[in-house]
C-alpha cells in the first residue's frame, strides 16, 4: 500500500459515525486528524466529510463551526475530498429532509427522498459502476452498506460512478475532480469499501 | 438487488452476554467482546447489542465494552439500551455505533423519537418493540415484557414510523428463545402496516423459520441468537440456504479484512 503518512483530516461536525471513518483510514496507514479547526483544515492533504443525520442540522453544524469558506477554498485549490453518505449528501445545492435547505452547492443538483417500498434503504446492496471512474477502480466486489432515505441526484450525470437501484436507480458514487462522494459507507463496507478509501488516498497516484 | 440481512443479537445483562427464553430463564453466553470478534470474522451483515438491563438499573449503555466490540467490528452495529437523551445518542455515534435501538423511552416520551430523528436522520433510530399475543391481537409490553401497554402493535408501530423511526426491531416475547418458529402472523402484520424496514426476532430453531420469516412473514432482516448457540448453524451456513430458497443474501467475499 502506498498511502502511508498521508495528512487525512476528518471534519469534526458533531454528525456521527467518525469512530469507524477514522478506524478504517488508520488501517490504511493514513495519519488522521478528526478536527473543525481552520488550520487543520488548510494544512490537510486530504478532507473528508462524514456524517450521519438530517441535511439542515449537517448545514447547520458546518455553518456554526464558520469552516465553509476555508472547505470551499481547499477544494477549489484542488485538495481531495471525499464526502460520505450526508457528507456527499450536503454538497449539493439543495436538500429537502424535514423542507428546503441550501447546501454546500459544489455539485450541481439536489437532494431527494428514495421512492421505494421499504425507506429508509438499509443494507448491503451492489452497485452498478456506470464510469470508468478512479473512486471505485480494481474493486474485490460489488456490495455496499447503505443506510439512507435520501439521495443527490446531480444535474450533471457524467459525474456518476455507480448507481443503485432501490426501488429505482439513484446515485451511489460521484467523482467530479478533486470531489468525491459516496452514499454508501465505505467504512463500513468490509474490503470493497476499504478499497474506495483507498482509491481515495491514491488520488494524486 | 438489497440482501437480506442476518445479524446476530447480543443481548447483555452489565455483566455478560445472556440468552433467555419467553423473557426468562437467564443463561450466560460468555464474553460479548470475543462474541463480537467470532461474529466479525463470519459472514454476519450487521451486528446488534442490546443492554437489557441498564434502563431497569438506571444507568447509562456500557460505553466502554461497546468501544471494545466497535474496535472487533468492521461491520454495521445498532446498539439498545439505556437510551433516555439525544446526548446518550450522539455519545454511543460518536464512539462508532451506526443505530441505535430505543424501547421505552419512545413508549414513555414518543416526542424523543421525533427529536432523535431530527437530530441524527430517521435511518439511525430503531425502534425496538417487545410484542406478546394477548387472547387474538398483539400487544406492546414494556418494562422487559412484565407490563402491557395495552397499545396494540400495529397502532404502535404505525405511529413510531409517523414520530421518525427509520427501522422497526420487532421481538416477539412469546417466541423468544423457543426455537420453535417465528410468531409469522405477527410479522406479517407488522411489515404490511409500515414502509420502514422489519428486523424480525424471536423464534428461529431452523433454516426453514428464517426463510418463512422472509418468504411468509416480509421481514427485511433477521436477527438470530439461540439457533448460533444451540442450532449447530453458522451465519455462512443459514445464508446458503436462504440464498437456495432464492431470497438475495451476501456472501463474504475473499478479502475479507
């Protein structure tokens, strides 16, 4: 592996679930810093948006902590970032969980409850790889845990790496440059979701 | 397509991990972080681990054993028990659980599922309902199974969905540890009535209950205990054969971390 020492920051936005985000980078052998602190942030290789909840507290909390503008000024300079499930979720321009609330807005589109039988969508579900994308290359297989009930769907289609299909097909993966996001947890995917992580840490590969 | 989920239920009593029957009749399963790490190098889809005693003896979830099962898993794990405030909550996120499973505090305090919802995304509050067939219907029973609601299950379970629950952990008290087959009508009832996920417990003794919960019954998951321990089945072995009756399962791949 090739990602040794590599400066991870994990955005501390109080949006659950970082323990597993930070375990999994450590198995790679990345060096991790969970933190909301603006040099932090600037001094980062590489960022990553995790998160569990609801859209408008994500917004919220990221707005509260005052780090949007350095977020936006990193990925404008090109620094890798990674967001997951909420964390993809609330880089799109508009997001509807309990009504309407502006999000990040650096991937073109909105946010939209899954329609489907069984919401939220929870489980292990495979993905089917639409773009020959780095976010999901060499993968050992196709199966993701999920756990959602709603997804991004961006104006943009040629950003989507994979999709899934729930009821109907929605976004399980994007790639637009330096931004990546995923709906499904790769943390907590086993060795196909150890392998976007790492895809993701070979970015500059 | 989405699999079908098998996920092993720890249930803990503050010192060990237990199994009952009908509610009763403790046994002692040993240590639940070496149960953790047994389930984590088989093929389980996600853990659960309730402490079932800790809102009767009034004290928070044992963070520190659940911080030694989070560090065996590499999988998905929900987490019951003792879950009275969202600050209870965002402790248990914090450490690395992915749900975590409310019982009385939704019976006692429905506003605090909406709260928890809203707060944390409806996809992580699991809504754990003790049920016992009273005369023809089904009742909630709270306090461990020692009192009924008088809320009949389906009124309950249409109504946690409505506050924010995003997944219904469905036991059936009178199944518990029997081995003798899942409470079907039950089930049936409960996974017509809501679009939420059902996890359905109590009653598994063979393969074939596991496939008439999902077959018969719609459960979207199954949790199992007494059929690891006394079945002679492993989770690989109860997956072939749901995938052999045609129900999507996932097997483990070969990397497996």
């Amino acid at each position: 592996m090739t990602t040794s020492f590599k400066k991870v920051v994990i955005i501390d936005y109080q949006m659950g679930n970082v323990a597993s985000v930070i375990k999994a980078f450590e198995k790679l052998g990345a060096k991790i810093k969970l933190s909301r602190n603006k040099n932090d942030i600037e001094k980062a290789e590489y960022l990553v948006l995790p998160g569990v909840g609801a859209f408008g507290d994500g917004m919220k909390n990221l707005k509260q902590f005052g780090i949007i503008d350095v977020l936006s000024r990193q990925v404008k300079k090109g620094v890798p970032f990674l967001g997951i499930c909420l964390g993809m979720q609330l880089l799109a321009e508009r997001g509807y969980e309990f009504g309407e609330c502006k999000g990040l807005g650096w991937i073109k589109g909105k946010v939209i409850k899954l329609k489907s039988p069984t919401v939220p969508h929870i489980g292990w579900n495979d993905v089917r790889v639409t773009k020959n994308k780095k976010i999901l290359s060499n993968l050992p297989d196709n199966n993701f845990y999920f756990i959602h009930s709603y997804f991004l769907k961006p104006n943009n289609k040629s950003i989507i790496a994979a999709t899934c299909k729930h009821g109907h097909e929605f976004t399980a993966a994007i790639e637009q440059g330096n931004i990546w996001g995923t709906q499904f947890h790769p943390e907590k995917s086993q060795s196909s979701g150890l392998k976007v992580l790492d895809n993701f840490l070979n970015y500059h590969a | 397509m989405l699999k079908t989920r098998v996920m092993p239920c720890m249930l803990f009593n503050g010192l060990h991990l237990i199994k009952t029957i009908q509610f009763d009749q403790i046994r002692n399963l040993g240590n639940p972080v070496q149960m953790a790490r047994v389930y984590n190098s088989r093929n389980v889809d996600e853990l659960i681990f309730i402490d079932m005693k800790a809102t009767e003896e009034d004290r928070p979830p044992a963070y520190e054993i659940i911080k030694d099962i989070i560090a065996e898993c590499f999988m998905p794990l929900t987490v019951g028990g003792g879950i009275h405030s969202i600050e209870v909550i965002h402790r248990l996120l914090k450490i690395g659980a992915d749900k975590v499973c409310i019982n009385s505090e939704a019976i006692n305090n429905p506003a605090f599922v909406t709260a928890a919802a809203k707060k944390f995304g409806s996809q992580c509050i699991v809504i754990s309902i003790d049920v016992k067939q009273v005369r023809k219907d089904h009742y909630v029973f709270k306090s461990r199974g020692r009192e009924n609601t008088n809320i009949t299950v389906i009124e309950w379970v249409k109504q946690v969905e409505k506050l924010g629950a995003g997944e219904i952990f469905l036991t059936s008290i009178d199944k518990d540890g029997t081995m003798d087959g899942y409470d079907l009508d039950l089930i049936k009832k409960v996974s017509s009535a809501v679009s939420v996920p059902v996890i359905a417990c109590g009653g598994a003794g063979k393969v074939q209950d596991i496939i008439d919960a999902v077959k018969l019954g719609g459960a979207d998951a199954i949790s199992l205990a007494s059929i690891f321990h006394y079945g002679g089945h492993t989770p690989n072995s109860i997956k072939q054969r749901m995938y052999n009756a045609g129900i999507p399962v996932r097997f483990i791949d070969k990397n497996q971390i």
